[in-house]
C-alpha cells in the first residue's frame, strides 16, 4: 500500500480572487480531475481540506502514476486555466 500525499500549491492563493460561483465551479473540477486520476486503479483519494487530499493506491501501479504525472499536471493546469 502506498499513500501519498497531494498538495495544489498557492490553491487559496488563486481561489481568493475567484468570485463565489467560479470558485465552486473550480472546486468542483479539481476534485472531479482528482478522482478521476485515480479510478483506473481502485484507489482511494481521501480529501484533507482545499488543495489537500490523501491518496491510496496498491504498490503496483506506483511506476504508471510516476510515469503519468507530468501528462496529468498539464492536463489539471488546463483545466484551472478554462475556468
């Protein structure tokens, strides 16, 4: 078992100059991006607070997650930069 740690840096950073509803809308797809990342695998993400979450996964698939993890940061940076 592998637990690791996510942290969004600067998170309340950005949100603070969010109004109400993109500030929703953009939580909502952080942790939509976030869950998904790891259905694949059955792994469990458990959120901490805003841009903190704890995440689970079977040690077996700790080098695709290595190996992926540049490809899905772009892929969440595009997201936090359409909304």
């Amino acid at each position: 078992m592998v637990i690791a740690k996510i942290v969004i840096d600067n998170y309340d950073e950005a949100i603070s100059k969010l109004t109400e509803a993109q500030r929703a809308v953009l939580t909502a797809d952080t942790d939509k991006h976030i869950y998904s990342w790891a259905q694949n695998t059955h792994a469990v993400i458990k959120k901490q607070e805003r841009g903190k979450y704890n995440f689970y996964f079977e040690k077996k698939y700790l080098d695709g997650y290595l190996k992926a993890d540049f490809e899905k940061l772009r892929d969440f940076v595009q997201v936090v930069g359409e909304s």
